[in-house]
C-alpha cells in the first residue's frame, strides 16, 4: 500500500511543475514593461513634463472642489426652471433659495418654494407647490447603482390632481405616454417627514372631489407614522379616505412597509390591512380586503370596475398588486341571501381594463340572481333584501343598463350556482357565462337546470350605440306543465313536458324596453300530456259533461295529444300565428295578442267537441288582462246569442226545438301534431 504522505509530495512537485511556466510568463511580461513602456518609465522616474502634467490635473481638481463647494446654486433656479418648463410644457419655476451639499456620504439638497404649473387646460391652478423641500442619498448605494434616500422632508405642499372625463391627467408630466398602470415608484426613503401636506382631487369622470390632508412624523408615540385624511363627495355622496403607514424608520427595500386604508362613499365601505412589498414602489402591495355595500354597482364609482347590480353584499379576501394587475383572490361573503366565493382578476391591456372573474355559489337565492338582471331590491326592516320587478304590476325589470360602464373594459366571466333556495320555478342549478369586449356583452351559456327540464340559451348586447340592441336565442327543454299552471283541488290541472323558445332582438336599455320594442319568434310546444277532463271538456264549452264534472270533483284526464303556440313579435307585440290544444274529447284554437310593452295578453280560444254533445254553449274562452294576473272568462255576447235563438225556436216550433242550438254533432278531428310542431319555430 503506497504511503499518504508520498502521495502528497508528488502532488506538490506536479503543481510546482505546472506553476513554473505560468510564473515564468509573468516576469518576462513585467520584465518587458519595464524596459518598454514609457508611461511606466515615467511613473517611476517622472521628468519635468509629468510634473508639469500631475500639477495642472491635482489644481484642475482643487479648482473644481473649491469651486463646487463655494458655488451659488441660485444662479441654476433660473436655468433648470426654463429647461423644466419646456421640457414638460407647463411653467415650472425655483422661487427659493437652492442649497446643495455635496462632500458627504449622503450628499444633501434644499430647495424651497417650488411651483409647477397646470397643463394648458388646467392652468388656472398649480399642480404641485412646495414650500420646502429637503432630500439626501446615499453615495455609496448610488455608486452601485441603487437610489436610498436616508431622509426625505416636505413642508407646506400642497397637490392639485384633475383628471377630466376623457382621460386626461393634469399630474401626467408626459401626457403622451400610455397609462401602464404600474403605479408610481419611489425608491426607498428611511425617514420621512411630511408637514402641512394637502391635495385636491378633481376626478370628473366619476364625479369624485377629495380634500385631504397628509402628515408623516418621527417618533416612537402614537402620531407617529404617515397619515392621509380626507373628505369630499362621489357622485354627490359624502365620501371619506383613511390611510396609515407604520413609522418611517429604519425603512428598507427588503423590508415590507404595513399600512391600513379605509374608503366609505358611494353606500360602500372598503377597508384594507396590508404593506408595500418593495418600500416604496406602489405597484407592489398585498393586503386583506373587505368590501361592504348596498350594490356591488357602485363600487364603480370608487376604482372604475364595472359590476353589476346586486342587493346588499359583503365580501372579504386577499387583494394583490403586480404592477397593472390586481388579483382579489379566494374572497368569500355574502350578496343578498346567497353565498358568494371565486377569484377576481383586473389588468390592463393597452389603454383598456380587463377584468377576470370565476364566481361560485353553494345555494343561491333566485331573487338575487333576479337584482342581477335589473329587478328592485328593497330591504325590509329585518335587513333581508326583497326583489321585485320595478314598476307595481310589471314582470320584466325596467332598470336601465349602463352602456358607459360596458364601453371602458373588457372581461370575461363564469358563474356557477351548485344549488339553488326552493322557488316556484323549481330551479335548482344555474350556470352563466360572459365576454364583454369594446362595449359587446355576450352571454353564453345562459343554463338553469330545473328539477325536471332546463333553460339554454345566449344573448348578445350591444352597448356602442346610444341606446343598446340585444339578441336573445332562449330554448326550453322537458319543463313540467305542473310548474306552469297550478293544480286545483290537490290534484295537478294538467301534467306533461313542455318545449319552448325564445328568439328575439330589438333595442332597449333595460329588458322591459327590449321587449317593448322587440322583433322575432316565441313558441311553446306539449308533445304530449293529460289535462283534468272537466278543463278538456269546458275548452269546448260543454256544460253537461265539464260542469258536471267540475263540480262533482271528477279528477279523471284525458290525453293531451299536442299543444302548440307559437307567435311572431313584431314591435314588442306578440300575433299569435298557430294556437292549437288538442286533446281527446276537444280540439281547441286560439288567436290573439300579447303586448310585452304594457304586459298584457288579449287571448281568444275557441273549442269544437270531437264526438256528440246534447248541450253545448259556443262561447269562445278569453284570457284577457295583465300577465302577472290574467283573467279567463268566457264572451257574453256568444252564449246570450245562442240563448236568445233557443228561445225563439220554441216559441215559434215546439219547446224540442229549444235544444237544437245546444246539440253539437261532435265533427272536430284530431290534429296533425307532427306538422304542427315542426311548423314551431
């Protein structure tokens, strides 16, 4: 076995080996310069020229030292204010004096009395003014590269910030460059004093006016840390603004800043708790967030996110900012009497927001859903919210759609409701999809499952135009008749699937207008079914079989062989164009309208008896009147007919006579359901 240490040694004599040419080129190349290079020469062995040279280069620096350190900085007010004011074409000017401090570690700067004028539009008042300023960096971070700033102090500022209707912002130095909404960045500022601090916020596009004063102090005590107060208006609502910052010591860029914020204006109260990543680059925040309102609606008033109307809601989550992007993740709470949870996403894309939303319920409460689509919601005494239509007596929503709120962002959304609170429609699932992009809603799917059946359909709205022009294509799939029409006695009037469709489109701000104005198709289809004899046999208006059996309790049926209705809209008035139930022992047609601008029908239904029947009234049946309380009824002016022509008859031929206006001889024939169905649009 060989010997560790002989082992070493060899080591050491192949590394001596390998070092020695390496070393070797070393000293021929030292060798060389010493003996070539004049500039070492003359290092080493300086003549009178290289005196000469080193004096004049140490005095140029001395000059410049002592001229740097006894110079008057106010001869550069005039200068820099002049280079300013052309660069960012607003008039900006150093009133006070200018002191600068140089030969430090933190080299220093004081200006006071700066002003900034407005932009050409907005030039009747500055946009900054700056009583005194001070500020310091520190070198050696500057030298590598980085900006800290160990004391930063403001005194007597005051902020004028305008940002009218069509985008334009008055603080926007550079009014060309996109807005990346990134946020403004600062660099890191260990201490931090701001004394006297005021700005004015004139944003007119929401009609928002703020006050607010802001205060940042040194200490260890309670006031200490920065404090923004402010008061105005949103939409001619009082308004209040709450932010504070932890104190500012020892601040680094590692180190996350904590700040608590509350807003309450437009019946909406937002409170978060969270710190700046990245003291200070304000395009980098996490915080928990709640939200607290009476319509998730207004909160547009507040960041400029378009939502739409719900009853009372509270929500709570993570908020995060990555520059453009806001992220409201894993947030959950309440809307109405639903449960509300998902995630939402807001960025910007070139000059538009967009907004990313995957929304979910475990019970949804269809009322809620109802304020969605632009039906009131009122709030009892109880706090419970309460959804109607709008207007007493209507069934569609009247509210108006925002088209303004439509145009500014894009967005996609996906709504899911696991199960819904028992309704009279019996929905139990709903699923609802969205894209908004330059001011066209499309709505796909638009699905409630129901517990026998479902609803499918899209819409499109198109909200460039003043006045907005939707298409709705609805389809009704297996939905029980006994969901439509109530059962009478304990016992269902009529039981069986029905089909239907809905394919409309028309201008309107609401879905009431849309329907008031409305062009197209609507169709309902029973293939098959069973109807209460007594019901089957009144259609025909048969006193002696209906009556008795109405009367007498009878709940025996008969077959529904097909039912088919279908209308074509024109001006938001639905001709009815096939009317036909036919059932076994009647076949029944009907012609009318429905107006869908004052929500009432106009229906006549005329019945003929397939097989013989002593007394028969040929009376057609109305239904007439509203449509969220029609009346049925019979015509008057039919029956007193046939009873006046009874009546003379049996004066004029025999009392037998009298009958013959009652006896139908029963020649109706069963329908064509196959074509009549196919003929349903």
């Amino acid at each position: 076995m060989q010997n560790p240490l002989n082992e070493n040694r060899n080591w050491l004599a192949v590394r001596e080996r390998a070092l020695v040419p390496a070393g070797a080129r070393l000293r021929g190349w030292r060798d060389w310069v010493v003996a070539n290079d004049p500039v070492y020469a003359a290092a080493r062995r300086p003549g009178r020229p290289e005196k000469i040279a080193a004096s004049i280069t140490l005095a140029l620096i001395a000059a410049v030292l002592l001229f740097l350190a006894f110079f008057d900085w106010n001869l550069l007010r005039g200068p820099i204010g002049r280079w300013a004011s052309e660069r960012y074409d607003r008039e900006i000017q150093l009133n006070g004096d200018l002191d600068v401090h140089l030969f430090s570690w933190t080299p220093s700067m004081q200006v006071r009395d700066v002003r900034i004028g407005g932009p050409d539009w907005a030039r009747e008042r500055d946009t900054l003014r700056v009583g005194d300023l001070q500020a310091s960096v520190r070198l050696r971070s500057l030298l590598a590269g980085r900006i800290e700033m160990p004391r930063v102090a403001v005194a007597r500022a005051q902020a004028v910030l305008i940002s009218t209707e069509d985008g334009r912002r008055s603080w926007a130095l550079n009014p060309d460059a996109p807005d990346t909404g990134e946020g403004l960045k600062l660099p890191p500022i260990q201490r931090l004093i701001i004394r006297d601090g005021r700005i004015s916020l004139d944003e007119q596009g929401r009609n928002i006016r703020l006050e607010a004063t802001v205060d940042a102090r040194e200490g260890t005590d309670g006031e200490a840390g920065f404090r923004l107060d402010g008061e105005g208006t949103v939409n001619g609502t009082p308004l209040t603004v709450q932010v504070r910052g932890g104190p500012f010591l020892n601040v680094r860029r590692d180190r996350p800043y904590g700040f608590h914020a509350e807003v309450n204006g437009a019946g909406t109260r937002m409170v978060a708790d969270g710190s700046i990543t990245r003291p200070f680059d304000l395009g980098q925040f996490t915080a928990d967030l709640s939200l607290r309102g009476r319509d998730l609606a207004d909160i547009y008033l507040l960041t400029g996110i378009t939502t739409p109307n719900t009853p009372p809601y509270r929500l709570a989550g993570q908020l995060t900012r990555d520059d453009a992007r806001f992220t409201f993740a894993d947030f959950s709470g309440r809307v109405g009497s639903s449960d509300l949870s998902g995630d939402l996403v807001v960025d910007k894309a070139g000059d538009r927001r967009r907004v990313e939303a995957d929304l979910r319920s475990r019970l949804l409460d269809i009322d809620d859903l109802a304020a969605v689509l632009g039906a009131e919601t009122r709030v009892t005494g109880g706090g419970d919210s309460r959804v109607s239509s709008g207007r007493p007596g209507r069934l569609l929503p009247d509210a108006p759609l925002n088209v303004e709120r439509l145009r500014v962002m894009d967005g996609e959304l996906r709504y899911r409701a696991a199960r819904v609170k028992r309704n009279t429609l019996d929905v139990r699932e709903v699923d609802i999809g969205a894209q908004l992009k330059s001011g066209v809603l499309d709505l796909d799917p638009i699905a409630f499952t129901f517990n026998r059946g479902e609803l499918r359909g899209t819409a499109k709205i198109n909200a460039t135009r003043d006045t907005p022009y939707s298409a709705v294509d609805l389809r009704l799939r297996g939905y029980p008749l006994e969901s439509i029409i109530p059962a009478r006695g304990g016992a269902p009037t009529v039981s069986g699937s029905a089909l239907g469709r809905a394919k409309l489109e028309g201008p309107g701000a609401s879905i009431h207008d849309f329907a008031a104005g409305s062009k197209g198709t609507l169709s309902l289809v029973v293939p098959q079914g069973r109807m209460r004899a007594a019901f089957a046999e009144l259609m025909g208006i048969n006193a002696t079989a209906g009556l008795f059996k109405l009367l007498g309790g009878d709940e025996t049926t008969s077959e529904i062989r097909c039912a088919v209705a279908s209308f074509d809209v024109a001006g938001g008035t639905a001709t009815a164009r096939t009317f036909v139930i036919d059932t076994t022992p009647v076949l029944a047609r009907g012609s009318g309208t429905i107006d869908l601008g004052t929500e009432t029908m106009n229906l006549r239904i005329d019945g003929e008896t397939k097989e013989a029947r002593l007394v028969h009234l040929w009376s057609p049946i109305t239904v007439q009147g509203p449509l969220t309380r029609p009346q049925v009824g019979i015509e008057g002016g039919a029956v007193a007919g046939q009873v006046g022509l009874a009546a003379a008859l049996g004066a004029l031929i025999s009392p037998l006579a009298a009958l013959l206006p009652f006896v139908d001889p029963g020649l109706a024939e069963d329908a064509n359901c196959g074509a009549l169905i196919s003929s349903a649009r």
